[in-house]
C-alpha cells in the first residue's frame, strides 16, 4: 500500500477503531489509546495490505479485540459492603466504636456536600461508573464531572485534614 493512500484512509480507520471501542463501553481515553494502537499496527502492516481489501472492517476487529483484551487485563471487581467493613479479628470493642464512629462522620459529611459533587462522586466510587457515563446520565460534559469529581474528593480531604489536627 502507498503512503498517500494510507494517509487518505487513515482518518476513517481512526474514526471505526473508536466507534468500536466505546461501543464495547471503553471511555474516551482508552478509546482513544486502543484507536492509536489500531493505526500502529496498520502502518507497521502497511507493506502487506491492499488498498482494494476491507481495511475498515481490519481496523474494526482489531479495536474489538483489543478493547476486548484491556478489559480483561483491568477487570476490577467492587466490594460488597460487607467486605469494606471487615475489621480485624483482633480490634477491641473501643477500635470498633472509634471506626463506626468515623465511618458515621464520613457519611454526614458525604451528605453535606453539594448535590452535584455529592451525585458524581457515588456514581464514581460505588458504581464504578466512567467519567463519559456521568456526563451523559446528568447532561453535562466530561470536563464538569472531572472539575466536580475533583471538587469533591478535595473538600473531602480537607475535612479529613482538619479533623485530624484536633
């Protein structure tokens, strides 16, 4: 294949390696990133492939396959909340009381956060949810949740910091 004829295809490649990506729930960036890998492989394949092959549906399998295999790699699973509350077997009644006690002030102080913050940050850390899946299930843009996501984790630490300087 040409140089010239490459370049000419490569944007609809990037396009379909996208598409397929986040079709298989990838968010922007790791689009983004199985996109490039997609167009790397294709150059580095170049030599090989014929402008009159289906180069478009070559590019669609690939992102499908590599999108397929990070999500294999980074397959996170969430706790049960049972889990998260597990204390050592060891903890003293009075460590129990002290981290129900904190647990309580972390909770208050979640529902003290404005509605917004206090939204995007539960979808995040208990649902798991991606940055672009907020902003399309409140309606506003990926930059917004992550200015409001970091909004609220910091005035989170900041509480946290002030109660420990007591």
């Amino acid at each position: 294949m040409e140089i010239k004829a490459y370049e000419q295809m490569a944007m609809g490649l990037r396009t379909r390696a996208l598409q397929v990506s986040m079709s298989l729930g990838a968010g922007n960036a790791e689009a983004e990133d199985v996109a490039q890998e997609v167009m790397l492989r294709l150059w580095q394949m170049r030599n090989e492939l014929h402008e009159n092959g289906n180069l478009t549906n070559l590019a669609g399998i690939m992102a499908r396959n590599m999108t397929i295999d990070r999500k294999r790699r980074t397959r996170t699973v969430p706790l049960d909340d049972k889990e998260r509350n597990i204390t050592a077997t060891s903890a003293t009644p009075a460590e129990r009381i002290e981290a129900d006690e904190e647990e309580l002030w972390l909770m208050r102080k979640l529902e003290q956060l404005p509605p917004t913050q206090h939204a995007i940050l539960r979808m995040r850390q208990d649902e798991q949810m991606s940055h672009e899946d907020i902003a399309r299930r409140l309606g506003i843009t990926v930059s917004s949740v992550s200015t409001l996501l970091s909004r609220a984790r910091h005035s989170l630490l900041e509480e946290i910091r002030r109660r420990n300087k007591r």
